[in-house]
C-alpha cells in the first residue's frame, strides 16, 4: 500500500481546465514548486536566478522564475521536478548568509491569464494601473483581485500574458472571480 | 401608430425604425432614439405621474438628468423591475413595459389625491410637529400614515437576475461630459497621445451640439463638427469613448466612480453581457464639462403637465423631432429661451412669449422673436395656470412701476416652456471637495478654487455660449494633458443673459399660492418662508426640515431657487446663505452597480482545505471560521448535532477520531536570531527548547493581554514551526512583522506564512498510533523514542510529513502536517487504515468539547482581550529570567498584579447535571441582592459532556480560585441556576492519557 500511495500525483484544486470567456484564456498552472526567498543582501544569484533586478519586477522565464516582492523577498517558480535542485543550488549559492528558503509550492495556485483583454479582465478586480506604461513585461507584483490577495505577473513578450499566483484556499474564489470577469467585458 | 405630435421631419431618431413599448398597459409607439419621456409627448402623454406629498398630477418637466417628476417604474422582464427611473432619460425599446407612481387606484383617478386639499396640514416640518402633538396620536394615526406614505414607488420583490461588472481604469485625463465644451477638450488632450476617457451620460455624444441643429462652428454645421469629431476621437488608440457612462462620484486623488449602462437600450442581450459597469477611474487630470441646469419659474401651479423648461422644449422639437404641444407660451426671464420660442415657431407651433424683464433690458432677441412673428410680452409676470390633468392655460400680468401686477390675461395654450435662468453643474466639483464662488453676474455659484487636479469648462463654470465653451474646453484640455496648444472656435452666436427671479410677482395672496419649488418633495415657495418665520436660517437647517432638495435629484433644478428665497425672506446676499454640500451619487446608482460581481459564490472568499470535499461526501456540517468553512460535525442518518457529537466525543476518548485542523495558521519562523525573536514575540523561553520538541506558545499584546497561542515546534536551530489559531493567522503574522521591521531590524530573522503549504490531520485516541503505524517511514513512534509534545520528520504515505506529536483533546495525538496537495490522498489512506479501529471522523464542535472537558482555553472564547496569563492559571509558563518580551511591562501594571478582583478562569459545576449553561451567562454570588447587582463574571464555554456524563461550563469569576467549592448563581433565560466552582478541568485531571 505504501508503494501505491508514494508518489501520488499532486492534487491541484482548480485541475487544468482552460475556460475562455471573451477571447480571454484562463488557465490553472500545473504543478509547479514555488518557493519564498527572503535574504537580506541582493548580490549574485540563486539558481542562476538573479537577485538585484529592481523591486516588482520578474526574471527568468516562463519554466523558471524569480519575482523580486519586495527589499528582501522574492518568490521563485520552478518545474515541480527541479524543486529538490533548486534547494541545493540554494543552498550552497547562499552559504554564509542569513536567509530563509520555505517551500510554498503547496501553499499557492498558479493561474494563467492571457489574451488581448486580459488586462481589462484582470482591471474588474486589480485596482493597479495595468497599462504597458505602468505595467510592461516583466512586472511583478502583489496585489488584490476582488477581495483576495494575488501575485501578479507579467511575462515577457508583447503579449499579455499573466500570471496570477494565490492561496490555495482562496483558489477557488480567485479562479471564480476571473471567469465572472471574463463575462462582465462583453458588450465592450 | 399615429404619434400626433410627432413633427414630420428633424430630429436624430432613426424613423426606419419604429418600436412599441408599454405605458400604463397600452401600447406606445415611438422610433429608435426615442426616449421614453419623448416617445411618450410624441403620443400626447404629458400625465405621468402623481406628486409625492399632494398627489398632484404630474409630467415631464425636463429632458435629462434633472427630472424630478417623471418617475416610472420600469419592467426589462422578470425579475427586472426598477422604480424611480426617469422618463427623460430611459432610452426607449420595444419591450420595455412602463408604469406611472403614487397613485391608487389609477393614474387618472387617484384618491391619494385628498392630500392636496390637506395641503394646510401637509407644512413644512409636518414629520418634525407631529412629535409635538398628543403622544397618544403618534402610535395609531402619525406612524401608520407617515410609513404608508414614505417611499415613493414600489421596491423589486425578485432577485435580480442580471449581471453587473466592476473595472478599474487608470488614464491621463478623465473628461466628464461630452457636450461641446467635452469634446474640445478631448480633442486637445487626444492629441498628445496622453490616456483620455470621455464619459457620458447620454446615449449619444454631443451634448448640446445634438439639439442646435442650426448652429455653426468655424463655418459648419455642428453636425458635421460633431461627427467629424467624434470620428476623430473613435480613431484614437488612447481615447476611450464611454456614452450611456454617468460620472456620479467624484472621491479622494482623483478616484472617480461611474456606472456604463451596458445593455438596458437593447431588446435583447447576448446571453451573459453585464447590465451595468461599473468604473472606478483614476485620473491625472479631470476635466468637469458637466454642463448646467436651467431653472423653473416659481408661480402658481407651475407644476401642471404639459409645463416643461424650456430649453427641454427646445430640445424635445429638436432632437427627437416631437412637440411637446400645439400652442407654446415661453415664460422667461433670461434670453435663451427666446431661442425655443424661434424654434418652436420655425416647428410650426402657436408661439407666444412672456418675459419678466422690462423691454429695455431685454437684447436684441425681443425683435428678432417679433419679426417672425411672435408675440412679446415683456414686463410680464406669470401669476398662474389653468388646467389640471394638463395645462390650459397660462396666467399672465404685466408689472406696473409700482411693483404692482396689472390686469390678468390667460393665454390659453397646451405647453409652456419656463426659463428661470441657469445654474452651472458643480455636482461633481463640489464633491472633489473644490471651493466655490457666487458670481453675481451669473447668479450662479461657480467653481473657483480646486482641491484636487481637475478643471471646469463650459456651463458647468458659466461660460453659456458656444464659442466660449469650445475654445474653453479645448484650452483646458490642453492644460490638462501638458500640451500648449492653443485653438480659438468661431460659432454662431448663443443667446445668453437672464434677470434672476426667486418668485415671479403675483397679486394672489402669498400665504395661498402653490409655488412649487421641489417637484419631487412638493416643496413650495411657501414653505420655505414658513421655514425662515419659524426660525431657521441656516440653508443646510431650512432643507431638512422642509425637505427641499433631499429627494433623489438632490435639487438639481431647486436649489438656486430654494436658496434665493432664503436670502430674500433673511435680507440677506445669497453667498451669505451659502450653499448646500453636494453628494455623491450624482444620480441614482443601481444596488447591482455597487454589488458588481460580490454576490453569491462571489460575495466573500470561502476558503476551503483540502480535505473540504471528502468532508461534504462523508455528510458532514459546516460552520464559518473566519473565511474559512470547517467541518462542524459529521452527523449519521438520524443524528442531530447533539447526538453526533455524543458519539464523536467518546470515539476519540474510547477508540480514534480524526479531524482536519488544516486552517490553523503557520508560520516558518527562520535564521539565526530565530530563538531570540521567537522569545521576545512569547511569553515563553525558547532558547533551550530541544529540536525536534514543541512547547505550548502563548502571545500578548504590548498591554500584556493574550493575543494568540498554539503549538510550536523547534525544526532546527534556526527554525520554528509556529502555529496559531485559526482566526489569528493573518493578525499574528502582522504582529510579528510589525516588530520585527520596526522595533528589531536588526535581528536576523524571516516569516512566511505557511498555513497552506501544511495541511494538518489531527488523529486523536487511543488507537491513533496503531492506526499510522503502518503508513509512517523514518520516525520511531514509540512513545520512548517519540514522547508528548515532539516533532519527528518522516514520510507517512511516503509523503513527507512534519509530524508532530500534540493534543488538544487530552489523549494520546498526532498532527500530521503534510504538503495540501497530498493531504487528501493521506487522510484517504488514514481513514482506510483506520477503520478496523473504528476510526471516526470528527468536527470542531467535538474538538470544542474535548479540549473543554480538559480545560484548555480557546483564545477569542476564554479571552476576551482583557484576560492576562495568570487569569487562566497559565502564569507559570511565563519565563522568568527572561529580559523583555511584548506584554511583559505590562504584566506589572497596578491592576493586572492586583491581588483581590481580576476575573479567573474556573470550572462550573451545575447542581442539575443535565441543564447546560448558556455560554456568556452572567455570574452573581447573591441572586436577591439588590439591582444592578455585582456581576462576579459570566460563562465562556459550555457543553454537555458526554465523557462526564454530565454538563460542563468554563467560566471567569472575579477570583475565582478562591471560590473553589462555592455555589454561584448564573442567569439562565428564566431566572438563575446554581453552580458550584471547580477546577477547570473535567476529565483525566492528572493529565496521563496523552503520555500513552
């Protein structure tokens, strides 16, 4: 019996379903590892993943990531598969300094917003300027959607393509709220 | 079909395209691009309501925002009924199914009628006097009636069914109004490829320019200048055009709210389009081109249908191609109105027209009106009307030198247009929080010294004409957006200027003329004087007691008038009256706007864990925790809540029971200085605590009372697995946080909340070890090797798991922290492996019960923010050698050391065993003393016990340790019951069933 239940697939509370309302594709994130990186200091790199790009903003790629949160805080994201990795890496690039790395891969829901309107579509619940201006690739943020705490990404390209990163538990309204969101931009 | 006072050409409706909507249960017929109100005058329907106070028949008195007395209920389909919605601006469509207000049984006939012939009665501050009146009065005849009465039109009954959006928007400049003075501003800001939003309320853009078909700007008919413009705008990837959008709030660094009605002018709608939007705009720059309201005259019986403004007149010909009757008298007091007299006459309709003004101080506009042949009047007052259910006729006067009126005359006519002058929309300037200016020139309250980073252009500061309002609005448009583009327009010229009038002359006894200054209140001029002889003086005290102005179109056409008769009856300049604070919304704002999507599903976050759906499969009930929904019990077929818990209680005591404690909050707490912070945030001592053990943590805040507790478990020497309580999660984070940025930034320490990362199953009882015997690999579960209160990391399931070895109900316990998205299948693979055993799943209240039947506290329910550690027996985890930790200064206060009188947590025994306290029940020692009596404390927890076999309660007691043994007396919903006080522990008082 232990054979059978080692192992055991991740359960994701929202699955995989894409839904689209309005044109706007809305996604759950696979199983990814996610991890909370808080070291004082913003030399050098972790992972290969820098640390001194400026505050709210993302770098890496779609696969790996680092969003820098605030002065001393950044949440990394990396393939499920290349968690155990990273710890090491992590390990070893920040020996010697005060940090903490606490594994949240559990903790958060990944949800994939992207389309032409997706930046309207985020604006029914984000009260942040989502403009290019104000909000280009590569910005990372925390933010509110409705009444729920989200972290907001936006991935390279001139796509939009976001990232909507929240608790668990709260996946089910976040995930709720976007689709409602996708069904309040119609009619222009 | 036939629309008798539809002109057979002009206007903007589209005449290819006819509908047929409902009024009062008879078909109307009407073209796309009617309003309801204009559909309705195109078919001679004037009567469209009755009064609010008087019942007196009313109709349409405008054509946009500010009508106060066409109010119709408007049915869209099931469940889709609004009241109060205005006639002027309701856009017409084929299914709509209208209904007039306020009377009974039908318009026509209305008995609610009597109440203008109780006029006498119905004064001003009547609600305020009947107070004074025989008390006896107030019960049986004042409150029956006045409820009856309040309230116009009838509330939806249905749930509304429709959906409302909700966006956010950020832009350069926000242009409010697309009226001439809009537009040109939008054009200037267009052009330097700034963000603009252009909002409307109208269906259409244009504003003025849509109902001055004649009008020219630089050489062209402003038609083509509209659609040229609005052509250009459209064009422009950073301009958003928004009609049908109302600016109603205008709030703090430029927040501004409007509702877009997205969908209500469709006859259908595409499955799931919102009805409404709604915006909340942060702008750079906002420009105000709200343009301005025209003001009614104040005489006798002004209130009739068929007496409109007359700018409305104009606009109703003009625009919608309808007139508002056969024979038109313009009363006046100003020159724009000469222009609907032109209009009129030029529409084919019996013009004539009375002016207030001496004819030398009237313009040129006298002969021009002549030449076409209308009649003049000039030096003419309005002394009344004719007619009832419609206007018959106008009562005029001319003004003799002496002030005296002179001979009466009725021209009879079937429509009058009224001009009392104009008012500038300062609605929204006002709310901004912008100061104000009267302008004598302009009679007019304009805007002057802004607030917030916004601008007037346009009537809406008191710039009439049209040239004026172009080249003003493209200068602030320019300005707003950092462009020094300059533009001056050329226009055709507009007839402005007008003689302020408060209340026109008359030769009838003042005390009996009903001049209606509020349409919607049924406020008259004489009320307002009533107010001023009675004492009030202030404007902001006169409008409530009468009413003016209060009703929903806030005083849009009244307050200028209301306000001149204060000042005249106070002898007073009208700015030393001041004026009345404008408030959001602007118009009337649907619920559902504001709701937007927070309904239902939607209203509020339900957090769930994991394990929620196997909870719901397996029957369980719910209760709300926080934001959290926790399994409340898990009843059997037939069982109430007291019988499942009866039978969950001794489960666990006798065999297993297993519950989801997966919302308590958790923190990592890590780095060097991890066991120094951890001791500065808890009373207790850290620094020795043994990785790999856990210790009961209890927190205070500064003022020395319990915060938080929970369990924590030291995972190194730098790290601390911190759980708090459910509800505390989110607050005892912050705490933290707080000091660790503020007070000690120099420790060396990082948080992060990892109450979702664990889910947490709680396996309680005897069996509990032989039931995660086999599922667990790495860790010795023997109780040598793995005692009470220690922390062992393993995998159990071959998921890796935190296990900690804990209870919160007094047996023998685990807590098995795993990664939530393997929790399900763990607690899956538990509960299988445990059924031999009879393993039972359980919810919190048996969790309440259990760890009540042990005496252990619940923050937030034995603790109430005034409770200190000692209060509830606990001040001997207090480390004593410790130098400082939050509360500790505190915990030598006078009143928290004091010797005699703090309230401490014991036991009741009830003499019956079988009566369960109510929990918060008072306590007293003597049930016949004298009220008030001394309360000694009340009941924080109460159950039956069914371990006990009897009830048990917690409670606080004004020192009850030394009470041990006493009887108490505790209020129970009939009277008192008796108690004995005991230790506050009820089961295993020696505590050694979790060491098994």
């Amino acid at each position: 019996m232990l054979e059978v239940r080692y192992r055991t697939a991740r359960t994701l509370p929202l699955g995989r379903v894409e839904v689209r309302p309005s044109g706007v594709s809305i996604r759950p994130a696979d199983a990814e590892a996610r991890f909370v990186l808080r070291v004082r200091s913003t030399e050098g790199e972790v992972a290969g993943l820098p640390l001194d790009r400026p505050i709210n903003t993302v770098s890496g790629d779609d696969r790996r990531w680092i969003a820098r949160l605030g002065p001393d805080e950044w949440l990394i994201g990396v393939p499920e598969g290349e968690a155990d990795l990273l710890q090491t890496s992590a390990a070893s690039d920040l020996a010697g300094r005060a940090h903490a790395l606490v594994d949240v891969s559990n903790r958060n829901v990944g949800i994939d917003v992207e389309g032409l309107r997706a930046a309207e579509l985020l604006n029914a619940g984000c009260p942040l300027d989502l403009g290019d201006a104000a909000f280009p690739a590569g910005k990372a943020t925390r933010t509110l959607l409705g009444k729920a705490e989200i972290v907001l990404i936006r991935r390279a390209g001139a796509q939009a393509r976001y990232r909507v990163e929240c608790w668990r538990s709260l996946a089910t309204y976040v995930h709720g709220f976007l689709q409602e969101a996708g069904m309040g931009i119609g009619e222009g | 079909m036939a629309q008798p006072f539809r002109l057979s050409r002009g206007g903007r409706i589209d005449r290819s395209r006819p509908i047929v909507f409902e009024f009062n249960g008879k078909p109307i017929h009407g073209y796309q691009g009617d309003t309801v109100a204009s559909a309705l005058i195109a078919n001679g329907i004037h009567l469209v309501g009755r009064s609010f106070k008087y019942h007196r028949p009313r109709g349409i008195l405008s054509h946009g925002p500010d009508e106060p007395s066409a109010l119709l209920s408007v049915d869209r389909g099931p469940g889709r009924v609004d009241p109060n919605n205005r006639a002027s601006v309701v856009e017409a469509r084929a299914g709509l199914r209208t209904t007039s207000q306020n009377h009974w049984p039908s318009l026509e006939y209305d008995i609610g009628a009597v109440n203008d012939l109780l006029s006498p009665v119905f004064v001003a501050g009547f609600y305020y006097k009947t107070f004074m009146w025989p008390r006896k009065f107030w019960d049986k005849v004042y409150e029956p009636f006045i409820r009856a009465a309040a309230g116009l039109g009838k509330a939806p009954t249905q749930a509304d069914p429709d959906r409302y959006a909700n966006r956010h928007a950020h832009c350069d400049v926000l242009i409010v109004g697309a009226g001439p003075a809009g537009l040109a501003a939008a054009l200037a800001a267009a052009r330097t490829g700034k963000r603009v939003i252009l909002a409307d309320e109208g269906p259409e853009p244009g504003g003025s320019l849509l109902h001055d078909p004649k009008a020219e700007i630089d050489g062209r008919l402003a038609s083509d200048w509209l659609a040229d413009t609005l052509a250009d705008l459209d064009a422009r990837e950073n301009v958003i055009l928004l009609p049908r959008t109302t600016v109603f709030g205008y709030y703090n660094h430029n927040h501004v709210a409007m509702t877009e009605r997205v969908t209500d002018h469709l006859p259908s709608v595409a499955g799931q389009a919102p009805r409404e939007r709604l915006w909340q705009v942060r702008a750079g720059e906002v420009i105000l081109a709200g343009g301005s309201h025209e003001r009614p005259l104040v005489f006798a019986d002004n209130d009739r249908p068929g007496i409109l403004l007359a700018e409305s007149v104009r606009v109703f010909l003009n625009r919608y191609g309808v007139a508002p009757g056969h024979r038109l008298v313009v009363a006046t007091s100003g020159a724009s109105a000469y222009q609907v007299a032109l209009d009129a006459k030029a529409a084919g309709l019996d013009v004539t027209l009375v002016d207030l003004r001496l004819e030398a101080d009237c313009g040129p506009e006298v002969t021009r009106l002549r030449q076409v042949g209308v009649e003049v009047l000039t030096g003419h007052t309005v002394v009344g009307s004719k007619g009832r259910k419609r206007v018959s006729g106008l009562i005029v006067a001319p003004v003799e030198s002496n002030g005296r009126c002179g001979a009466r005359r009725v021209i009879p006519c079937d429509c009058v247009g009224m001009s009392g002058g104009w008012t500038p929309a300062v609605h929204l300037f006002s709310q901004s929080r912008g100061k104000l200016r009267y302008d004598d020139a302009l009679d007019a309250f304009v805007p002057n010294i802004s607030a917030q980073a916004e601008r007037s252009a346009g009537a809406a500061r008191g710039t009439y004409d049209l040239a004026g309002c172009l080249t003003e609005g493209f200068a602030a448009g320019a300005a707003a957006s950092g462009s020094s583009e300059t533009r001056t327009f050329g226009a055709s010229p507009t007839l402005t200027g007008f003689q302020p009038v408060r209340v026109m002359p008359t030769d009838a006894d003042p005390t009996r003329v009903r001049a209606f200054v509020d349409y919607q209140n049924d406020v008259t001029a004489k009320d307002i004087k009533l107010a001023v002889r009675e004492g009030f003086q202030s404007i902001e005290h006169v409008k409530r007691y009468t009413t003016t102005g209060m009703a929903t179109d806030q005083g849009k056409t009244s307050n200028m008038n209301a306000l001149g008769i204060v000042a005249g009856q106070l002898d007073k300049a009208l700015p030393a009256v001041g004026t009345t604070t404008f408030r959001p919304p602007y118009t009337p704002v649907t619920f559902g706007a504001l709701v937007g999507p927070a309904r239902h599903a939607l209203f509020d976050p339900i957090r769930t864990t994991p394990i929620h759906g196997w909870a719901e499969s397996h029957g369980a009930t719910f209760e709300n925790v926080a934001l959290w929904r926790r399994a409340w019990y898990f009843p059997k077929a037939g069982e109430d809540l007291h019988e499942a818990v009866a039978r969950e209680c001794k489960a666990v005591r006798e065999g297993v029971g297993i519950f989801d404690a997966s919302t308590l909050g958790k923190i990592e707490v890590v780095g060097p200085d991890a066991a120094e912070f951890m001791n500065r945030m808890y009373v207790n001592p850290w620094a020795k605590l043994a990785n790999g053990r856990c210790r009961y943590g209890l927190m205070l805040k500064e003022d020395g009372y319990i915060l938080d507790d929970g369990v924590v478990a030291r995972v190194s020497d730098q790290c601390f697995h911190v759980t708090t309580t459910t509800g505390g999660a989110a607050r005892v984070l912050g705490h933290m946080e707080d000091y660790l940025q503020t007070e000690w930034p120099d420790l060396q320490v990082f948080l992060t909340s990892t109450t979702e990362q664990w889910a947490v199953i709680a396996l309680q009882g005897p069996k509990a070890r032989q039931v995660i015997e086999p599922l667990v690999e790495g860790i010795d579960l023997s109780p040598e090797a793995f005692p009470h209160m220690a922390m062992r990391t393993g995998t159990i399931c071959g998921v890796p798991t935190r296990l900690f070895r804990v209870s919160f109900t007094g047996e023998l316990g685990f807590e098995i922290n795993v990664p939530s998205d393997h929790a399900l299948a763990v607690w899956e693979a538990i509960f299988s492996a445990g059924e031999p055993h009879g393993i039972t799943p359980y919810g919190t209240e048996t969790m309440h019960v259990l760890r009540a039947e042990k005496g252990y506290i619940i923050v937030g329910q034995e603790t109430d923010g005034t409770v200190t550690p000692d209060d509830v027996g606990m001040a001997g985890m207090i480390a004593k050698t410790k130098v400082d930790f939050v509360g500790k200064r505190s915990l030598a206060r006078p009143d928290v050391i004091a010797t005699t009188g703090r309230k401490q947590l014991v036991g009741l025994m009830t003499e019956d065993p079988k009566l369960v306290l109510d929990e918060g029940a008072q306590i007293v020692a003597d049930p016949n003393q004298p009220i008030p009596m001394r309360m000694l404390g009340h009941v924080t927890s109460s159950y039956w016990s069914p371990n006990c076999n009897r009830s048990i309660a917690l409670a606080l007691v004004a020192d009850g340790r030394a009470l041990m043994g006493r009887t108490l007396h505790i209020t129970t919903p009939d009277g008192f019951t008796r108690a004995t006080v005991s230790e506050a522990v009820f089961f295993d008082t020696k505590g050694e069933r979790v060491n098994a």
